[in-house]
C-alpha cells in the first residue's frame, strides 16, 4: 500500500506534517488506496499526497482549472496539477487548497 511506502519513506516528516494539515480542514477525510493515499470530503475528491525522491506531492484532482498565481503547479494533463513540496509552507499549501474546496462546491 503506498501509504506504508510513504511512512517508510525519507520525507516521512514531510509527508505526515502535510497528512496532518490537510485533516485539519473541516470535512476532509483519508482514503488509503493500493497506489495513493486520497483525500475528499462530502463533494468528492480534492487531492492526492505522495512522497518522491525530493519530498511530497500534492496532486490536485481539478488542478486544471485552478489559478497559479503563485507559479509552483507542474503538469500539462486535462485535470491534475502537482504541487511538489520540500517544505510545509501552509500558506501556499493553503492558497491551493481553498481553491480545490472551492472546486468541489461548484461541482
């Protein structure tokens, strides 16, 4: 399961500091899958979090058609847009989270 790889991962920290943060938000539940580890609330999916070999994604589901003022999404694909983080910077994290909440309440 790739949440067991994560805990065993270098950037374990990382990975659960950002776990950590994301429950934080109100209505956002875990799914533990073979492959990835999920997160949603009642109006469907917002996100995935992973470890790589130089910290944590976060890939946002309907990154897409979210706004990068910021400049840090990665991916050209007709949905998913990464954030890769080295560091919890909860204010970026944030930026990018409200809007994929946002998202999902429009659906």
């Amino acid at each position: 399961m790739q949440y067991d790889k994560d805990l065993q991962s270098i950037h374990k920290a990382l990975f659960l500091k950002a776990r950590e943060f994301l429950l934080s938000f109100d209505g956002i539940v875990e799914t533990k899958k073979e492959r990835i580890t999920t997160y949603s609330n009642k109006n469907g999916g917002i996100c995935h979090l992973r470890t790589m070999s130089y910290g944590v994604d976060f890939g946002f589901l309907k990154g897409a058609k979210m706004k990068d003022e910021l400049g840090f999404l990665t991916g050209k694909g007709k949905a998913i847009r990464v954030l890769a983080i080295k560091e919890l910077d909860k204010k970026t994290i944030t930026y990018y989270l409200k809007q994929a909440l946002e998202l999902n309440e429009k659906k």
